[in-house]
C-alpha cells in the first residue's frame, strides 16, 4: 500500500493486493525496522511514516552491516525509536468511518480499536514498560556473539521476534488449512506460535483469586477478583474478542448444583442475552454470565458487527491496565461504556481509581445442600465468538464460504486464561439460623458508621475478600463507629444472642 501511493498511485486496491506477491507475504520486517522517528506514535490505521533510503533501523549500536547489505541491499542503522512503543502505534490505533444501514457516509468515526492508547492510559508507559517489553522478550542466555568470521563486540538484550498475542484458535484454523491458503510455514512454526501464544494468555494476561466470603443455609457468597497483567485493556485488540468467567460450584459427591458460564456444543455461552449479556457486578442466577467485551452499536443504537457501521460503543467493560484513569488526555479512545461504568469496583480499589480490576460477587443459590462446595473459577478467552460471526456467515459471498467451511471444521475450544478454586465448609451439624437482629446500619458523609442495635452486639467488619479490618464489642442503643480505610466495599455483620445483621456498604 505504501509502495504503490509512493510509487504514484491514485489508490490500491484488494483486488491488486491479492495479485501482489509482495502484499500476500504480510507484515514483513520492513514494516515496523524502516518506519521513521519523525511523528511516532501519532498515526493510526495502518498510515505509517516511513524512510525511503534503504536502512532498516535496529537497536544496536554500530551493527555489523555487511551481511544484511549483501544480502538484501538494506542497511542496518542504529536507532533508540525502534525500542519505542510508538512504533506499534500506526496499526494498533484503528479509527472507521461510520457509514448508516443504506450505506451512507455520517462524517462520523469510530474507535475500533486502541491498544497503544491503552497503554498510553496505564502504568506501563510511565514505567517505560513497552509493547516490545511483552511481545518481543529479551534473550535471557546473556551477552552473544556475531558468527561473522571474525571477531565482533557482544551483544545483549537481544530481543526474541516472538509476537506472541491471543489468537490461538485463528492460528490453529491457518495450521490446518495451510495448503489451500498458500502457507509456507510448517506445522512445527505454527505449533511453536501456539504454544507461546496459549502461555501469554495462561501465564501473563490475568491474576484470578476466588475468595469465600459467607454461607446461609439456602446461599453461598463468594467474591472473584480479576486483575490485569497485561499493559493494556484485557481482551485488546480486534472487538470480535471477548473473554468470559465459568464459575462451577459441585457438591461433595461431584454434583454440580450451579454453573454460570457454561457453554454448549457450539461454544455460545448458555443463557446469553440477545442481544448482548450486561456487565454485572452481581451475579444471582446460572443464566447470568460475566463477559468482558467491546460491544458495537450502529447509528440506531442497535447491535452491529460490521465494522463500518459502528457508531458508538453499547457496551465496553474489558479491564483496563493499571493505572488507567478517566482522566487521561487519551480517555476519548479508550472509554468504559455501559454498566461498568457504576460498578463502584470496576477499575477501584481501596486507593482509588487505576487498581486494573475487577471484583464480581457471587450469590450462589445452594438448593438446600449443607455440606462441603467445590468452587472453581475460571476465566476462557474467544476470539471468535459464534453470535459474532453469525452476522458475517448470514451472507454469501465465495471467500465467506470458504471461511465458513474452514470455520465449521476448526478446533475453537476457548482458550484457558486463569483458573482458581476454592472448598467452601459445610453447615451441616451448626445451630439452626439465628433469627435476624432489629438493627440498622449507616454511613455519615465523614466516614463514621452508625450502628442502631436493641442490645448489646460484636461488631465485625469484613472487606470484600473476606479478611477482617476492625471488630469491637457495642452497647445497646446508638454508636458512632470511626472508620480508618476508605473507598472499598465492606461487609457489617452484627452478633448478638438475640440474633445476626449482616450489610453490604460502600466506603468513599
């Protein structure tokens, strides 16, 4: 593309593109070691700046440049920018322009993707964490040498062309079709990007921690909290991709007497919504499921997976990186859109906006069951959801039925992203269910807790991990309770002989 424009054309089209040996290769080496210092990190969908002598910069100092001249006539030339994170900027920032369901231009656009505004709006970039930190890891055997024939200056740091992302199922359906779609590489390569690729998102993507907060005798109450790893949003990228959370919850004899998250044979989640599932903070019932997506809207507010119809986002609760805040000067890109938006733990905690997280509860109905509860979370990624695709294989053209045998052929298991669990103990054998106390319980605008309780009762507070932060023995009658933590949710639990209180409150 940027050949042909330089060249003098007016357009290139994918017509010429498909015929073009040189555009069927792909991304090549050029694209990101010949694009220009000038203006980095400020282009987005694909319009890239690059050098038109023949150089490909590198980081190394004085490289070696008679090996590389020989065989390509392209000079290797030092350059610290190639180490920057804006070289990724120009394709990883993707801006549509919104067309109406007849097909007309709006003069609106749209953000369809951001994952380097994303890591703008993070921790990562303050730290100097970059793109290439994660995508491209160092070489970790030392300082090398160059097998040049004589001797050179080692050489450290060296960064492995890994590029490993999150697409397994994509890089499976290509494995197994390489011969009609005209691959060179061989099942080893693929099986090697595999590989790598299903070990960042198992091993650097997300931190899941379940934790048991209370039981009754019909309910169960646990929290999990998802946190970031990654330097941007968790899922990035392409909006088709979403992850999901299965929380299972077995008896003692293997019985599963409650699962959000399911998904049937053709890998939709059971109980999804129509038209797309809410964020929740919340969840009370199996058809209930927690989605982390980017969900588009069309001019009418209505769902849409055409890209070019997308005209704002409906729905928008992937977990943003640490340190996002919606304060930064790039929070026009990379918006939460939708209910997220009120869940006080959303991208909160204890010291306030940017913890790169999530809590959801759980409310799990128990159906009487009193003993022992096996409870397992685990979060799955997709990067190719069925109701997303559905829309595209409504139509017929020869490349979407080619895809869509392809597709119907596919490995599209979900991907593993985290996993934990926890045994909940039985009430079986425990006294019956304490009455329930006449108290009430409030907060004052300078964080003092009121406590109204007939006679006199144990105090004990809980954070929403279950770990105790103040208890204290109170008379009967009103109490002003002093609190020294804010901005978390906390749990209030009042014990008496005449019977329990227990409350849920939000500390700004």
């Amino acid at each position: 593309h940027f050949a042909a424009f330089h060249q003098g054309a007016e357009s290139y089209s994918i017509d010429e593109m498909v015929n073009d040996s040189i555009a069927l290769d792909g991304v090549s080496c050029l694209a990101c070691h010949q694009q220009s210092p000038n203006n980095l990190g400020n282009g987005h969908s694909g319009d890239l700046l690059f050098e038109t002598d023949r150089v490909a910069f590198g980081p190394f100092v004085s490289p070696l440049s008679s090996p590389m001249l020989n065989a390509s006539q392209y000079e290797p030339v030092y350059s610290p920018h190639i180490s920057d994170a804006g070289v990724c900027a120009g394709c990883h920032t993707l801006i549509t322009e919104t067309i109406d369901l007849a097909g007309n231009f709006t003069g609106g656009t749209f953000v369809e993707q951001a994952t380097y505004h994303e890591w703008l709006n993070s921790n990562y970039a303050a730290d100097n964490v970059t793109c290439q930190s994660c995508h491209m890891p160092t070489l970790q055997k030392g300082q090398f040498y160059l097998a040049a024939g004589f001797e050179t200056v080692p050489r450290d740091k060296f960064s492995l062309h890994e590029l490993a992302g999150a697409n397994v199922n994509m890089l499976k359906l290509m494995r197994d079709n390489a011969a009609e779609l005209q691959i060179s590489a061989t099942p080893q390569d693929f099986d090697a990007v595999i590989t790598a690729t299903e070990n960042m998102l198992r091993f650097r993507s997300l931190q899941v921690a379940l934790t048991d907060l209370d039981r009754s005798a019909d309910t169960a109450f646990v929290a999990l909290r998802l946190t970031n790893l990654a330097g941007h949003k968790f899922p990035s990228g392409y909006p088709a991709r979403r992850a999901f959370v299965s929380l299972v919850v077995q008896t003692a004899e293997g019985d599963t007497l409650f699962h959000s998250g399911e998904y049937d044979s053709n890998y939709e989640l059971t109980g999804h919504d129509p038209s797309y599932e809410p964020h929740y903070a919340t969840i009370r019932s199996a058809d209930e499921v927690q989605i982390y997506e980017q969900v588009l809207g069309d001019v009418n507010n209505q769902k849409t997976t055409v890209l070019v119809r997308a005209a704002s986002a409906l729905k928008d609760n992937r977990i943003p990186p640490k340190g996002f805040s919606q304060n930064h000067s790039v929070y026009d890109t990379t918006r939460i859109a939708g209910e997220a938006l009120f869940d006080t733990d959303f991208n909160v905690d204890e010291l306030g906006e940017g913890s790169g997280s999530d809590v959801v509860y759980y409310h799990i109905p128990t159906q009487g069951y009193l003993d022992e509860l096996q409870i397992t979370a685990t979060v799955y990624y997709q990067s190719m959801p069925p109701e997303w695709m559905a829309e595209m294989f409504a139509e017929s053209t020869p490349e979407i039925d080619r895809f869509l045998e392809m597709f119907n052929e596919a490995e599209r298991t979900p991907s593993l992203v985290g996993v934990d669990e926890l045994t909940m103990a039985g009430i079986v054998g425990l006294q019956p269910t304490q009455p329930k106390l006449d108290a009430a319980v409030f907060l004052t605008s300078g964080r003092q807790l009121v406590v109204q309780t007939p006679v006199a009762s144990e105090l004990t507070i809980y954070n929403y991990l279950g770990q105790q932060l103040q208890q204290q023995r109170l008379p009967a009658g009103s109490s002003n309770v002093p609190l020294s933590f804010k901005r978390q949710i906390i749990i209030v639990h009042l014990n008496s002989p005449e019977g329990t209180f227990t409350r849920t409150l939000w500390v700004n």
